[in-house]
C-alpha cells in the first residue's frame, strides 16, 4: 500500500467565515493558505509568518502548502523594475523556508487570476456553482470593454452568441458581469475599474505568449537556484481558464507548456500544481496523460471536475462527474506515488485539496469566498477520499 494523499483545506486566513474549527471537522488536516493581507510583490516577514503558522499549528493543522506567494506584474511583463520584486520573492521564500514551510504555489496569469463569469449558478439540485460563459465573457469584451480588434478574434457565431447575451442585460446585468470578471477572485486583492484594466492590458500589447514564457522562465532561473538550497519546491498553478481571454497572454495552459517550464531550469524545486479543474476547462488536456508525464514533478494537487459545454462555457461540476474522468485521474495519481516509493522518495503524500465546492445546505448563510464554501468542500474531499481507497484497496490490498 502506498501513503495516502494529505488531504488539505484552502484557509484565507483570520476573516475567512470558513473557520479553522470547521475545517477540522472536514478530516483534513494540512492547511493551505497566504498572507493576502500584504501587497504583491512585498517580503513576507518572518515574524508575519510565524504569526500566522502558529494559528494553524495552534488549531491542530499543520501549514502543508502556501498558496500563493503572488507574482508583480513586472515579473510577468518583464519591465525594469522585476530583478528588486525578484530580490523580494527570494527573501519570501527564504524567510518561509526558516519557518518550516517548503511547499509554494504560484501562478503566472496576466493581470486577473482565475477567471469566472457567473458566481452563482444554479444546477437541477439547488446547489450553486461558478461558471464561465463564453458568450459571457465576449459580450463584456467587445461591448462593455470594447477592446480594439476582439472582433477578429471571434466567429460570426460567437460575435452572434455575445451580442445576443449583451442585448439581454439591463444596467444591473452589465455591471455585475464587469465586477464578477473584474472584481477577482479569491487569491488577488485587486479590483479594477474599467480604465485601471484597460491600462493593465495596453500593457501587454507587445507581449505575446513567447515572450511571457521567456519572462517566467526569467522568473524561474532567478530563483529556483535559491529555492532548491532551501528545499522549497516551487510549483505553478496552470492558467484558469487554460486559453487565451481578452486578448492576454497564456505561459501554461497545456502539457507542453509545461513540459517548457520544467526543461526552462530541470530542478525537482520546478514543479507543478496538478489542477484538474483548471486544465480539465480545455477539451485539449488529457489528464491522466499529463500526470504521468509530468511525473515527479508534481508537488500539489488541486482535485475538481468541470462540464464543458459545446460553445467553450463550461460550469464547475460535482467533483466526481464532469468532463474530467476523475477515476482515471486518481489512478495516475496513485501510479505515480507507487513509483515514488519504488525510487525510494519520501514525498508520497502529495498535498491535495478539494480545490472548489458548490454552495450547499448551511453554506447559502455565509458570505464565503465564490468556490470557498464549506459543506461544498466537505463533500468534495469525502468524495475524493472514498475514491483514493477505493483503488488503493483494490489494487495493493486484495
Ligand atoms: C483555481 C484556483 C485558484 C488558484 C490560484 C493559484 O483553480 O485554485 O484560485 O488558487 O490561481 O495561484
Ligand atoms: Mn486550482
């Protein structure tokens, strides 16, 4: 038999409504969580961090991941000013690592972290969760944003599909479109005006997809170097949705880009958070292909199931059923702690968590963060859980 995954919960930390007495009721007991309270890009100081491990250690958990340590986006936009935002990530990393802390997560999305266009979708049970329409998201575009030349990067059906969903909108409808895009989404603290997002995106007009890799892969070869004296293992949240949107750049949305990343600086401190979810949103990714691929060098697992629709929308499913085959993807993930423990690793529990939840039963009278709910994560993580023993049972222990 191999370990068992360690099961975790995401924590926003002391305003979180999601409290840490609740989350041990879930039977986790890894917590993964950031600093949010301090700016991007700024150090995270020792005694911040201290602070902070000792309320999870305090309440019984262990800080098995942080998510995420963000990036400036002089980093991603590769200006001037990124070798001091990369002096600061350093000492970040440094000052975790003293503390104990040797799992970071980090993202290199443009501008917005994941992208939703609905935060309260309504499935057949009652249940609610987010979802992101494509018809949605090119009303807001080319109607609301009216950025110079979407249009060429539409079809006629799409241009139809957009302005027919724009059409219907009232006032109220247009702007609560433009806050649930712009307004962002748990993980950044920043939210845009029209005019502040436009002047975000002209500055990514000369930056294509190579040359944001080339910026990461910048990114990567500053640090990793550090990272790997520390023992921190470094690994990158694939872009959500796993395209290109309103016109920015993509760096690691596919198994190839990911396979560039890692070759870019080869270092067991390179690595990948696995997020079904956001690569499952891309009828292009084959999971459990991507996971035997990417093998060792998978350091977290973000566990969620999405159903994509035929116009590219797709919602956020329950986590067992959805386009993603989670069976499947379990088995690969258990293939791969088998060959860990063949070569003699000793990180065969890989950080996993639920990723998101639907809003369920008690979670609609708290105000929690859209994906963050409660009972909707609980019920995700028991689901996961049965089926990890499941296979583990019927293949090591007959
Ligand atoms: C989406 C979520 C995101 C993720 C951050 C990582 O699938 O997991 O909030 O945490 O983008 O930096
Ligand atoms: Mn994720």
């Amino acid at each position: 038999m191999v370990a068992d995954l360690e099961q975790t919960f995401r924590w926003f930390g002391p305003g979180d409504p999601v409290t840490l007495s609740a989350i041990k009721q879930t039977g986790a007991n890894g917590i993964v969580t950031a600093l949010h309270h301090i700016s991007c890009g700024d150090i995270w100081s020792l005694q911040e961090i201290r602070q902070r491990k000792a309320m999870i250690e305090n309440a019984g958990f262990n800080w098995a991941v942080v998510e995420s340590v963000n990036i400036h986006e002089s980093i991603k936009t590769g200006s001037g000013e990124r070798d001091r935002y990369i002096d600061n990530y350093i000492q970040t990393l440094q000052n975790l690592a003293q503390e104990g802390i040797f799992t970071v997560c980090y993202n290199f999305m443009p501008v917005l972290d994941w992208t939703r266009t609905h935060l309260d979708y309504r499935l057949a049970n009652g249940a609610s969760a987010l979802l992101y329409s494509a018809p949605a998201l090119a009303a807001f575009d080319l109607y609301i944003l009216e950025r110079e030349n979407a249009f060429t990067e539409f079809t006629a059906e799409q241009q139809t599909a957009a302005k027919q969903y724009y059409d219907g909108l009232n006032e109220d409808g247009k702007k609560l479109l433009t806050n649930t895009i712009l307004a962002g989404l748990p993980g950044t603290d920043e939210v845009f005006t029209i005019a502040e997002f436009k002047e975000h995106l002209h500055k990514y007009n000369a930056i294509d997809k190579d040359t944001l890799k080339q910026n990461l892969f910048y990114f990567l070869s500053a640090i990793i170097p550090y990272a790997e004296k520390l023992g921190i293992k470094m690994c990158i949240h694939p872009d959500d949705p796993p395209f290109p949107i309103l016109g920015l750049p993509r760096a690691a949305s596919t198994l190839q880009d990911l396979e560039d990343l890692i070759n870019s600086y080869p270092s067991i401190a390179n690595g990948i958070t696995l997020c079904t979810g956001s690569l499952g949103a891309s009828g292009k990714n084959d999971i459990p292909q991507m996971i035997t691929k990417l093998g060792n060098k998978i350091h977290f697992l973000h566990l969620r199931n999405v159903a994509r629709q035929q116009d590219g929308s797709f919602y956020e499913a329950d986590h067992l059923t959805g386009s993603v085959d989670m069976y499947e993807v379990m088995k690969a993930i258990i293939n791969e702690q088998s060959a860990r423990k063949n070569a003699g690793r000793s990180d065969i529990a890989i950080p996993m968590r639920p990723d998101h939840g639907h809003k369920l039963l008690d979670d609609f009278n708290y105000d929690t963060y859209p994906g963050y709910s409660v009972t909707g994560r609980l019920k995700g993580l028991a689901e996961l859980r049965g089926l990890e023993m499941g296979i583990k049972r019927a293949l090591f222990d007959k």
